[in-house]
C-alpha cells in the first residue's frame, strides 16, 4: 500500500511568467496587448489582424457617409435655391407696381373729354393711343427690370401706353391691337441689344435677341426664371497667399454675356458646383484656410523681423521696444506651429482617405524611401497654392462660359447652335484642366506624406497602426 501525500509539500506559489494571460484569439501566445475598443487581451500578430478587420469596416463605413453627406449637399443647395426665387420674385412684384402706378399716374395728367371739333382736329394731326394689354405690360416690366440690373440710366419721364408700346415688336402690337401710324418717338438704347448689333456690325458676343418672342404668359415666366441668373457680375476671389505662388492667369480671350457674375449657390459652403467628394472637398477646403494662415503668420513675422532690424540699426535704440518686438515674433512663432501641425493633420487624414485599401495603406507605410526634409514640404505646400489658383481661375472661366450657353440657348438666330456647341466643348476642356489640376494636387499630398515624419506620425495615429 502506498504512503499518502505529504501535504507539507503542497504550495500556492506560481511564477509571474506562468500567470500570465494568453492571447484570446489565438489562445497560444501571451497577451502583450490589451485593446480597449475589443475589450480584449491579444498579441501583437492577432492585434494587427483584428486592426486590419477595422480598417475595412471604416472603408465601409466611409461609403455611406460619402452618401449621406452628398444627400445633405443637395438638400443645403434646394433650401438656397427657394430662397433665391423669393427674392426674385418680391424684386418682380415689386416692378410690377411701380409699373402700373406710373401708368394710372399719366392717365390722370391727360385732359379731360375734348368737344366734338377738338376731336376732329386732333384727330388730323395726332393719332390715338391704343391701350395696352396685360401681356404688353408683363413684357415691359421684365425689360425695365433688366434695364435696372444691367444699370443703364432711365428716362425720368413716366411710360405712356405709346412708349410702352414701342419697346415691343411690331408684330406683337400687331396681334394685340389695331394698327395705327404712331409718331416717333425718342426712346433709349434697349439693354438686350449690343451696341455692335444696333449699328449693323458683326460681334462674338452673346446677345439676347428674344425681343421677337410671343407675348404669352409662358414667355413670361420663362424670362422671370431666367431673371435671377441675369447680369450678376462675376468676381475674382482674390488672396495674398494665391498672389504669392501664382501669377495672373492668361485671358481666354471669350467674352459672354453682358459680363461676368457669381452665383449665389457657387461656394458658400461645399467648395466648387462639381459632382465630386463632398468630403474630399471640405478636407480641401480646411486644407486651403490653414496654408493661407500660415503665409499670413509668416508674412507678419517677416514684417516685424524688419521692424526690429531697423530699431536696432538706430544708436540710441530703446531695449523695452526691442522686448516687446521679440516677445510679438515668439507669439506669432508659437501660433504658426500650432497651425503647421493642423494642417499636417488635415493632410495625413487626406492621405487616409486616399488609401482606403488596408493593403495600399500598409504598403504606403513600409516604404523605405520615407525620410523627413524640409525643403521638400515648403515645396509641395507652394505647388498646392498654385494648383489652386489655377484651379479657382478655371472654376470662373467655366461659370462664364456656362453662362454664355444660357444665353446662347435663347438666341433666335441661325448661328445659335453653333455658338451653344463652341462654348460647350470649351467647357469640356476646362472642366478636364480641373480635374488635371486636381489629380496633380492629390500627388503632391502623397509626397508630403512621404517626405514629411510628422504627416507620417499622425497617420499612423490615426490608423491605429504601430510603427517600425
């Protein structure tokens, strides 16, 4: 019979090493790490899978808040676009009544029922007025509305049913009333005819010569829906940063239109009237307003630099100025880096959503050409200001030529078709510069990524992925 265990041998003690927990996937190795957002203890290989797995649901995820964002865009420019046509439409009321009160006005200044001989005399030597119709009048008001927009000084007098008449054509006047021979009489220069054309000479630009159109209620709307998009001038945003990397683009030598506008739903909030990446767009964007601060913070630098260089440069200089001078630049020092930093951010994040792959990601961090130089980021972050004055200039010539295809569009002329088909292929090839100049903006943004450590830092941060 065999003794019985000694109990006095028996312990609780275990080494360190052996209470150790193991990895929960693979349930081999021990737990190096310890993920919050798993709420699991891993190693490094299960933990650099299971990261893996995240970046593709982010990529997922990314898709439908691309969707989501686009929804939101479209329903911004819906809600602007209604406000838009109220104003245009309280702008058309209004002309409208002071229209028919200077009308009931000049009724009342004419004389009251002449005799019978009065009449007959009068008859002789001045014709009757026909009156107006309401048609009539809706066509007038629209011109006096464009006559104001396009600035054009009015008469002072008040419009008579006979000048009223006589901005219409005659075939209209025609179809309304009894013809009559009218006197002449002095009228100015109609705002929807060039001067080129009134003296009978040829021009390249884009009139509106929808003066012949009938004189129904449909016309009329349609020209009140056009009302709003007409004889806006169009302005060059204008940047000391853009004016510091790029020079004045070179004219196109296309005129269209009465001039040039802005649209009112170009850019408030989401950038260019591109189809594009609504995210892409405002990262841009951000993008965009930190490198015009930092040339702003840079310049100011500079500036006080020369302030204190010409203190200095004095004999009998007063030391509590030059103090306060230096403590301005390490102030102005201290926000360009916080700036610098925002804006290597703004890029990293630009760079991830760029490379949404895991595979073209992780490919990207293992290069072996990464290093850090300075000279080669002031370089790229200049091609990028560049890029985006060429861009902005683009973005302005297509708005101008689009509009000169709305125009165009309503021309009553032989030559209207071939004039809507050569600004259109002019839009092509300037939308096609855009999307050119935009690519080559996205390849800078991977340079610096490569020759920058702290782009690279922060996008490692971002993806969660653990450096060499």
């Amino acid at each position: 019979m065999l003794d019985a265990e000694d109990p006095s041998f028996a312990t609780d003690f275990e080494p360190p090493e052996l209470r150790q927990r193991g990895c929960a996937l693979c349930g081999a190795a021990r737990a190096t790490i310890e993920c919050t957002l798993c709420n699991q203890v891993l190693c490094g290989a299960c933990e650099r899978r299971a990261h893996e797995r995240l970046l593709i649901r982010y990529a997922q995820w990314s898709q439908e808040f691309v969707e989501m964002a686009k929804m939101s865009r479209r329903m911004k420019l819906q809600e602007l676009e209604q406000q838009q046509q109220a104003k245009s439409a309280a702008a058309v009321a209004a002309a409208e009544a002071d229209l028919r009160i200077k009308h009931e006005v000049t009724r009342q200044q004419q004389p009251s029922v002449p005799t019978t001989s009065t009449m007959k005399t009068q008859h002789k030597s001045v014709p009757e007025t026909p009156a107006v119709p309401q048609p009539v009048l809706d066509a007038v008001r629209v011109k006096a509305e464009r006559v104001n927009a396009d600035g054009v000084q009015q008469s002072t007098e008040p419009i008579t049913d006979l000048q009223a008449l006589s901005i219409i054509e005659p075939a209209a006047v025609a179809a309304e009333a009894p013809p009559v021979a009218a006197p002449p009489v002095k009228q100015e220069l109609r705002p929807s005819v060039a001067p080129e054309l009134q003296r009978g000479h040829t021009s390249h630009f884009v009139v509106d010569l929808t003066d012949d159109d009938d004189m129904q209620d449909t016309s009329v709307k349609s020209e009140q829906q056009h009302l709003a998009l007409q004889d806006v001038p169009i302005k060059a945003e204008t940047s000391a940063w853009l004016a510091s990397v790029a020079s004045p683009p070179p004219s196109s030598g296309v005129a269209v239109g009465n001039g040039t506008r802005s649209d009112a739903l170009a850019e408030d909030d989401f950038g260019s009237f591109t189809d594009g990446d609504p995210i892409m767009t405002t990262m841009i964007s951000e993008y965009n307003r930190l490198s015009e601060s930092i040339f702003n913070l840079e310049s100011e630098i500079l500036a006080v630099q020369v302030k204190l260089k010409e203190l200095v440069a004095k004999p009998d200089y007063d030391m509590n100025e030059v103090v306060r001078y230096s403590a301005t630049i390490n102030q102005v020092k201290n926000n360009l880096v916080k700036e610098t930093h925002k804006r290597n951010a703004v890029v990293a994040r630009l760079v991830i959503y760029l490379k949404q792959d895991p595979t073209e990601l992780k490919v990207l961090f293992e290069d072996a050409g990464a290093t850090d130089i300075a000279h080669v980021q002031a370089s790229s972050h200049r091609k990028c200001a560049r890029f985006e004055a060429s861009i902005r200039a683009k973005h302005v010539e297509t708005r101008q030529l689009k509009r000169g295809i709305e125009e165009a569009i309503n021309m009553k002329s032989k030559d209207a078709y071939a004039e809507v088909a050569r600004l259109g292929a002019m839009v092509v090839t300037s939308e096609n510069a855009i999307r050119e100049l935009e690519d080559a903006r996205l390849a800078e943004f991977l340079l610096l990524f490569q020759f920058s450590l702290q782009i690279r830092n922060a996008a490692r941060t971002m993806a969660n992925i653990q450096g060499p």
